[in-house]
C-alpha cells in the first residue's frame, strides 16, 4: 500500500526516533575504514529505483554524513562516493 507524502514523513520521523533508541540497545564500534566500505555498498542499494521508503531516506542521511566526516574535500575518497551516487 502507497503512503501519502504525510504518512512517509510521519513514517520516517517515528523511524528515526526508533533507530536512534537502537544506539542504546547495540552499539556496534567499525573501523573508519570498514565505515567506509559500508557507505560505498548503500550507494549502490540506494540507487535501486524501488528503495525509496523511510529506510532510505535515513540512510542517505547517514552515508551523506559519515562521507563527510571521512572524506576530505578534493579527496580521492570524496570523489568515489560522488561517483558512486551518480551510478559510475
């Protein structure tokens, strides 16, 4: 069943709050270097035309803001995770 642009929003905001309890339950500690391996593989599940729900959306958000932290601007890394949201 389709949501309405106000119940995906409503969706994702109660995912959010979710996920960020998550922190709490499991903290999970990853290298810098495997962090960034995992960001190179969602931009290749988040470019699937389908995987558009709240899910997504968070973790564009995430990946967005751990290549930020990661990758220096100008950076080889930088350019990779450009790259790789545009599908190359």
């Amino acid at each position: 069943m389709r949501l309405t642009p106000a119940e995906e929003q409503a969706l994702f905001e109660r995912f959010t709050v979710e996920l960020r309890d998550l922190d709490s339950k499991a903290p999970i500690q990853l290298s810098a270097s495997v962090a960034w391996l995992v960001i190179c593989q969602l931009n290749l599940a988040l470019r699937h035309p389908q995987n558009t729900g709240p899910s997504a959306k968070a973790v564009r958000n995430l990946a967005d803001d751990i290549a930020a932290l990661l990758a220096q601007p100008g950076s080889a890394m930088e350019e990779v995770y450009k790259r790789g949201q545009r599908g190359e």
